[in-house]
C-alpha cells in the first residue's frame, strides 16, 4: 500500500521567505509526527498530532514554526521568515493508535535550504 | 547527560564478520525500544522493535538492560547490503508519543 509521502521533496528559498511543507500520512494512521535531521545530527522532534486531541508542540524551536493537520490526514508544517539554521531535511511519520512498541513510518522527508 | 547516546563510529568491518553496537538512555521510565535503520539521503525505517526478553531477526539480535539503560544489536554475518547508520530510538512515554533518537552509528562492510 502507499506509504507517507510529503512535498516538496526539496526546497530553495531565500532567507526571511515562508515555506510551507506537506506531509501525506498512511491513511487510517491516527498519529503523525514532524521531524528535522540537521546534517550530521540525529532527528530532533518538533511536533505530534494524535487523533483530534490539541498536538504536543513541545518540540518547536521558535515561534516561527507552526503546523497543522486538516481532517485528522494531511499536515502541513509552515515556517515563517525562515533562517539559514532551518536548513535541514524535515521528516514526517504517521503510525497507528494501537499503544507500546508502535512502528512509525516515515516519508522520504523535505530537503529545505535556506540561502 | 543526553536522553539516547551512541558511538557514531563508523564501524569498517569485512563481509561475514560480527558487530555489535551498544545505546544507553538516561531515562529509566523510558516504555519501549526499536532500532532503525537510516540509509544514505533516506528516511529512517524500522529494523527491529527491542523487548525485554531480547529478540532475533534472522541475522539480527537486539537486547535490552533495564538495570544498566542499555540496548544492544548484534549483527552475525554481515553483508554488504547491512552498510548503513544504525539509530537507537527510544519511546520515554507511553503508547504513540515522539521518539527520541540517538545520533546513529555509521557501519560500514567491506567486500
């Protein structure tokens, strides 16, 4: 079956621009999360929509981050006056609600750099 | 101390031998494991789920130590195909909640 998918797959835009990111999940998946992978580092959580429950937004670095999923399916991350330091690879993953040791399964993930 | 830490290698090994990578966590309420496995420029994907009884896939043995906060995977046989870096995750809640992941380690098996 198809798995998450997200678009663009890659991204150039100028510094202090917005840039919105997509992310189709697993269809039936409850869950869905947004991740960022700087280079050479590990993913760095940024935000979980479960159900219709209010998303965990802990993980946002900054107010310019925002995010959110229409229908309980697509998500979309927005950031807003982007910095160079938003350059990253932005992950999405969706799993099902169904309690411990859940797979969650990634889309191939958003290459954004900011020039 | 970070939540998940792993030594980031690289790890050359030669076709047939045997690795072993090792993770700690710092916390101890921490609910469920998994390994992952990230290829070059791709996204993560789940290698094994680890349980507390320790489990294997084939060429593949992961372990767990509550007492200790560590994980184990022990690759037998490697193959070329196994090159790749290697993620440590961690679930510190319960049921679907974030991930936290270790930076990975990078293994690499040559012909």
């Amino acid at each position: 079956g198809a798995g998450v998918s997200q678009s663009p797959s890659n991204k150039v835009t100028e510094k202090g621009k917005d840039v919105e990111l997509r992310c189709d999940p697993i269809s039936g998946h409850t869950a869905l999360y947004w991740y960022r992978q700087s280079l050479g580092q590990g993913l760095e959580f940024l935000i979980y929509f479960q159900g219709n429950s209010a998303p965990d937004k802990s993980g946002l670095p900054s107010d310019r981050f925002s995010a959110e999923r229409t229908g309980g399916s697509v998500s979309t991350l927005t950031i807003q006056r982007t910095q160079q330091e938003d350059s990253a690879v932005y992950l999405c993953a969706s799993s099902l609600d169904t309690g411990y040791q859940e797979t969650q399964y990634f889309g191939p993930g958003t290459r954004l750099l900011v020039l | 101390r970070k939540e998940v830490e792993q030594d980031p290698g690289p790890f050359n090994v030669p076709e047939g031998a045997t690795v072993a990578f090792n993770c700690t966590y710092s916390n101890s309420a921490s609910q469920s494991f998994f390994w992952y496995r990230q290829d070059c420029r791709k996204e993560p994907k789940l290698l094994m789920s680890v349980y507390s009884s320790g489990n294997e896939d084939g060429r593949f043995t992961a372990q767990l130590n509550r007492a200790s906060q560590y994980i184990s995977l022990l690759i037998r046989d490697s193959k070329l195909s196994d090159s790749a870096t290697y993620l440590c995750v961690v679930n510190t809640r319960a049921g679907n909640t974030p991930l936290v992941f270790g930076k990975g380690t990078r293994l690499s098996v040559i012909a």
